[in-house]
C-alpha cells in the first residue's frame, strides 16, 4: 500500500535537469552581458550554494559579471535575465506525460504530494505556472526557504505544510545535494530514482526507474 505522503525532488526526479542546456543557456547570458563565456559557466558552477539560498537572477549577474571585471549595463543584465527565465519555464513544462499520468494516478490514489527542491529562484517563479504545480499540495524552494538539501529544515518545512510526521513522508529523489541522507536523517523513507540520471549508486534503499514504479515499491 502507498503511503499516504510523498515528497519529490524535482531535477532529475520528475524532469531532466538539462545540464548541457543550462551550460548553453549561461554561454550565450555571457555573451549578451560582455564576459568570456567560459569563465560565466564556471562561475555559475562555483557559487552553486549561493544562488541556491540567496541570489535572485539578477543579482546573480551582476554580482559574477563584477567579479569576471565587468559592469553591465542594466538592459543587458534584463535581457540576460529573461533569458535565465524562459530556460526555467522551459525545463519544468518538460515533465513527460508518463511523469503526468504517475503523479495523477498517485492523487487519484489518496496521496498528498510535496516537492522539495534546491533551485535557484527563476525555478521557484517558474513553478506555480509549470504543468507540474497544480498536483503537488505543497511546494517547497530552497531560493524562497534560505535553506537547501541536505538541511533538515527544508525537509520538515515540507512535512509541516503537508500536516504530516516525517516519519510518515516517502521521500524519492536521485540523490543529488546529498538529499537522500537528508531525508532519511529527519525520519523519512527513502526511494531513490534513476529515471533521469543514476546520481547515487551507492544508496543502499529501494530503486525505481520511473515514477509508476512507486506503485510497486515497498517502502
């Protein structure tokens, strides 16, 4: 029998997390702001934990154009920014339609859904239009929360909204951010799906390959 409350991650969990779009998508923000495309991207790389819990996106811009020696103008900043948003929007209205039908079938079941996700904040402004948002209960953005993955507060953010006991949460996530340990550390059970990407192969728990393999799994 499923439990009754499940908390999803969101990349790599119930869509691609279009890492060589991301990449892209950042090469051609360098460019519309003036900075070497290559040093943008690895800028964007190493202040993961910053945009994660405290950057909007146009802080984010200016803040690493300053830091690569460049002031841009703030029209560019603006088209850089929009650009960085409809990535966003795109990414998340990708969940496929067995991803759709899954989460649906769980709703339909009885089950209360929760996202948890470590996103930056374009992703959070992006959520409540996406096709995803209207069958989860609750969501929650480390970019709104000020806490990410690993964190407990994140995690018990979630089950607070959803009126549950930790314990009582089936939390299912690739495993990135070191999600999985977190989730289990504050009570919750734990499946581990590599849908989109095997990102913790070492994970001892239960494995899924989709979504509408939770109907199957005992946990």
């Amino acid at each position: 029998m499923l439990p009754r409350f499940l908390v999803f991650d969101l990349f790599h969990t119930l869509v691609d997390g279009a890492d060589g779009e991301r990449d892209r998508v950042v090469g051609e923000m360098a460019e519309m702001v003036g900075v070497d495309p290559s040093a943008l991207r690895q800028a964007y790389r190493d202040t993961w934990d910053e945009r994660l819990t405290r950057w909007s996106v146009e802080e984010t811009i200016h803040i690493l154009a300053g830091r690569l020696g460049v002031t841009p103008a703030e029209d560019a900043v603006a088209r850089a920014a929009a650009h960085r948003r409809a990535l966003a929007r795109r990414v998340l209205d990708a969940a496929g339609p067995a991803t759709l039908e899954a989460l649906d079938a769980l709703r339909a079941g009885g089950a209360r859904l929760a996202l948890v996700s470590n996103a930056t904040s374009e992703a959070a402004e992006a959520w409540p239009a996406c096709v995803l948002a209207p069958r989860f209960d609750v969501a929650v953005f480390s970019s709104v929360l000020g806490v990410g993955k690993p964190d407990p507060r994140i995690y018990l953010a979630a089950a607070a909204a959803l009126g549950a006991d930790p314990a009582d949460c089936v939390y299912v996530g690739d495993g990135a951010d070191g999600e999985l340990a977190g989730a289990a550390a504050v009570g919750m059970r734990v499946v581990r799906t590599v849908e989109h990407k095997d990102t913790d192969p070492t994970w001892p728990g239960p494995v899924i390959r989709t979504l509408r393999d939770l109907a199957d799994c005992s946990v």
